[in-house]
C-alpha cells in the first residue's frame, strides 16, 4: 500500500468573510465554521478562536486536537467510519494543512481535560504550543449526558477539520512524501535480510470517554488486528478520550505518529517495517488476556523478529503493557515498549504499575507526577474554572499572584508514549 | 457454587447499575471507606479464596486521585488466587506512592469521579456479558 502524503504549511489563519486558503493563509468564516459545528444536534452554541506560537494565551481544558487532512485521490476518505465511509485507507494522495491544528474545548469531566499554554515555561511541554491553533468552543444543549457532549464536540472537531482541509482540496503540495508498505511475500523476497520488525500500539479503550476508534468501531470491542500503516496516516484511527492530559492519544498525534514514521525512515535500510498492530486496553482482566494473547499470536504469524509497543494512558493499562511485552517475548520476538512514568513528584517511586523481567528495553517519555509552576497568562480560550480540578492539579494550585503550580500531567501531549512531545533525556 | 460480587465505595453504583441492568448477574456491596481502604477490603477477600476479575487501577486517573474504585470479584474459590494477589498488592503499592493534598471535592467534581467509576464497571459488564 502506497500513500503520497502532500503537505502544505498553513503560515496564519485569520477570520474572515469568506473561507479560503491563499498563499498560505487559511481564512475562515465563523459562520460557516458555527454552520459545521451545529449540525451536531447536541450542540447549542459554537464559538471560535486563533492560538498562535509565542502568544499570552492559556487553551483550557482541550478536549481534542486534529489536524486537517482531506484525500486528493484514491479510495476512501478521512476519518473513516465517521465522516468518510467505512472504504479502506491510507493510499492514494493525501494533503495535510501543517503548522496547524484545529483544538476543541469545553468542560466534558472537570478533571480529565488538558492545557496548551501558547508560551511560557508550559509552552515547552507541549507539541501544540508550536501550531497556529483553531479554537473550536462548544456549549452543549441542556441536560446533555456527557458522552452525548463528548460524542457531540469530537465530531464537531473532525468536521471543521474536515472542512478546513477541503479549503486546500485543489491546492498543489509545496512537498510530498511517500509511504509505502509491500504486501507480506513481496516485502519478505525484498528484504530477505533485514530484521522483520512491527508497531504494536496499545489503545485506550477502558469505556465510556476512555475511548479510541478504529474506523468507526469502539476499540475496546475489537480483536487485536493488522493494519499498513499509512492507514492512520488518512485517520483511520482517532480519539474519543477524555482521559489524563499528558498522555493521552489526541487524534493529531494518531495522524501524525512519530513511532511510525520513525520506523519507515529505516524501512529498507535497517529494517523491514511489517505492519501496524493495534490492540486495546479494557478493564476487564479477561479481555486483558485475550488481548494480548491474539496480539503475541499475530506478531508470531507475521514472521516477526521485533515490535514497539507503545501504551496510551497509564495505572492498569501497565497491565496490558506487560502482558503484550511477556507474551511477544515468550514467542522468540524482542520488545522494545514505550511508556511515561508515574514515579511520584520526586521520582522516587515505582514508574509502572507492573513489571517483568522480559520488559529489558523501555523507552520513557518523562515523569507525569513532575511540578512545574505556569505563569499567569494574558488570555484563556475555554475556561479557567476547571484549573484545579484537572488531574495532575490541585485545590493549591492557584497562587496569589494568578500562576499555577501542577504536575505535568494536566499539560496535553507533555509525556506522550508514542514520543510525540518535546521531552528528551538527549 | 461461584458468587460474582462487585465491591464498591461509589455511593451512586447500586442504583445506577440495578437500573441500566435489571437483569445484572452479580451482587453490589457498597462500603463506606476511603479508596484505599476498599483495596485493602479487596486483598481481605482475596486472602479469603476471591479472585479478582477487573483491575483495581484506573485508566487514567491516580489512585486516590478519585475517591472512588469499584471492583469486580468472583468469591468462592477455593484456595489463593496468586495473580489477584500480586495486582491487588502492586495496586496498593501503587496508591501508596502518590501526593495528595487534602481536599474538599465540589459536589459536580464528586459525580464525574462517581460518572467514570461508574463507566469503567459498566465497561467491564458490558464485555463479561453479566446482564
């Protein structure tokens, strides 16, 4: 499977009359933006903002970041199973809107939602302080349940993003990159000595607002599967969590994963890169087995020699971590897993929930449980009222002179397990 | 005879779950005590010959961090159940571990925590397919 993915840098975004991208700024309408957004029933009012590198300004509490992707030839489209069909994806051509992320907000669980500081010290921990930032700001209509308002401002999120990429629909790439992945026997003849070696993602998938989709499927209901992967590339997979800020999977990181296009940077040079394993993270310790015994059981049919394993969220998905790294192990294939760590404000503590012995190669993505004190900021987008709830944040966290002190946790994609973040031990 | 439990101190569980499963194929006990106390309450039943079936950690939230856990048990079985020993153990070392300030939670904070506690179990019902 081949995929061309063009890029085209989004260089500001300004409102506008009209919606459009010319020479590399993209306008939007709010009225056209608002049109999008209120087709979801759920949705009482949307309003929107810009973020740009370098300002005062605090996000609060992000719910989901996407970058803007639309399909310029083959099969499918973006976002299957919820704005495009169900056709596969990930070849063809695709162009991606960089320098750019379209951000949702609003207050779905008081505690579970994250923070973009644009600058200042929290700007460091965060990938998306680096992007021009769509604001998208969503009030629900009454008594709306909460996975009702979740449900309602992911696909608010995924429709403007949908809608701002067609803008660029027409537009020439300024560079193309090229992915391609061989079917089994043909990547087997061509590579015959280079080490066999695939991506075991771990998803969230515990429940409601704890949840990732597969083309339009509920995570947690799958059995562990193989995708090419490009396919995520085209957003085949994406975010419906809630959960802790740091890291959690938002669906730009899905778009965007570095693990992937790490490992197909040494396709054909260090290494055959296989194939995309994803599986999921339940609670139940059943699923918990199944899971990662269909996992051990496919990267053993693969013919593999190594995987990554990559987890998402932390405490009993260190379970599932374990298990997929013990079981894969035990089938003659090396591990390497990548998580974050829960080691306590010192560091002192246990990272992980679980371990083991065969789990000999770990790559860490930094401390959650880490302080740091974010300077009071000129201007929040969403709302401050939530600061003190999030996890990682505390009734202490506000100080007398507007700043807050927290643990990285709250700050959105600050460990991220697939490496998507700027934290390094380089 | 084998006798699925759910051990919980979310005060809202009971109710909510007796109405979303009228037909639920497992007891509810609610216990008055802090998360801590509840895994420790769940490593008493353990050492009694429970084997724990759902994992006594969130996804995502620290231990403690939520006032609330519940947690699934099948009770009666003889003998000691060493895997559920060994979770139920590193899950206390786990929540052990944590700094946590002492707090007043705002009643709406208070149901999200009871909303998620309540999310995962029903999780976890919906796949073992007890209703």
């Amino acid at each position: 499977m081949k995929l061309e993915l063009g890029k085209l840098t989004i260089r500001d975004i300004r409102f506008s009359e009209e919606s459009k991208i010319s020479e590399g700024i993209l306008y939007v309408s709010k009225e056209d933006l608002r049109r999008v957004a209120l087709t979801e029933e759920k949705i009482k009012s949307a309003d929107f903002d810009i973020a740009r590198p370098g300002e005062s300004v605090r996000i609060t509490p992000v719910k989901d970041v996407v970058e803007p992707r639309v399909k310029t030839e083959g099969p499918g489209g973006i976002f299957p199973g919820f704005i495009a069909g169900v056709d596969t994806v990930g070849s063809g051509k695709t162009l991606a809107l960089k320098g750019m992320a379209v951000v949702t907000t609003g207050p779905i669980v008081n505690f579970q939602e994250g923070v973009i500081d644009m600058s200042g010290p929290g700007a460091d921990y965060t990938p998306f302080s680096k992007l021009l930032n769509l604001c998208v700001i969503c009030e629900p209509v009454d008594n709306c349940e909460k996975h009702q308002y979740e449900s309602a401002l992911r696909m608010a999120g995924l429709k403007i993003a949908s809608f701002v990429a067609g803008l660029g629909k027409d537009i020439a790439p300024e560079e193309t990159e090229t992915f391609e992945t061989p079917d089994l026997l043909t990547g087997m003849k061509a590579f015959p000595e280079l080490p066999r070696v695939a991506y075991v993602q771990m998803l969230q998938s515990q429940g409601l607002l704890h949840d990732t989709y597969v083309y339009g499927v509920d995570a947690k209901k799958i059995l562990p599967t193989v995708l090419y992967p490009t396919e995520s590339m085209d957003g085949a997979i994406l975010s419906g969590n809630c959960v802790s800020a740091c890291d959690k999977n938002p669906t730009y990181i899905h778009e965007n994963n570095p693990i992937v296009e790490d490992l197909f940077k040494q396709h054909g040079k260090t290494i055959n890169f296989v194939a995309h394993v994803i599986t999921n993270e339940n609670v139940f310790l059943a699923d918990k087995e199944r899971s990662s015994n269909q996992t051990a059981k496919l990267c053993k049919m693969l013919g593999l020699d190594a995987v990554i394993i990559s987890e998402e969220g932390f405490g009993n998905p260190d379970t599932d971590l374990i298990m997929n790294c013990k079981k894969i192990e035990a089938e003659g294939i090396k591990t390497v897993i990548v998580t974050d760590e829960y080691a306590g404000r010192d560091g002192k503590s246990q990272s992980l929930a679980d371990a083991d012995k065969a789990a000999d190669a770990l790559v860490t993505a930094g401390n959650a449980n880490q302080l740091v004190r974010l300077p009071k900021l000129d201007k929040v987008i969403g709302t401050m009222d939530y600061i003190s709830k999030i996890a990682g944040s505390s009734d202490k966290a506000l100080q007398s002179d507007g700043s807050i002190e927290v643990e990285i946790q709250v700050i959105t994609g600050a460990t991220s397990e697939v490496g998507f973040h700027t934290l390094s031990a380089r | 005879m084998k006798e699925l439990t759910i051990l919980t101190n979310n005060p809202s569980l009971k109710e909510s779950l007796t109405q979303k499963y009228p037909y639920l194929r497992c007891g509810i006990e609610y216990r008055d005590v802090n998360f801590l106390k509840l895994l420790e309450l769940v490593r008493d039943e353990v050492h009694k010959g429970a084997r724990i079936l759902t994992h006594p950690l969130d996804g995502s939230v620290k231990p403690m961090e939520t006032p609330y856990k519940s947690i699934l048990v099948e009770k009666s079985d003889p003998g000691l159940d060493l895997n559920s020993l060994d979770l139920i153990e590193n899950a206390i070392m786990s929540c052990r571990k944590f700094h946590f300030d002492e707090r007043e939670l705002q009643p709406r904070v208070i149901k999200d925590f009871q909303i998620i506690d309540r999310t995962l179990m029903e999780s976890a019902i919906d796949t073992s397919g007890l209703y």
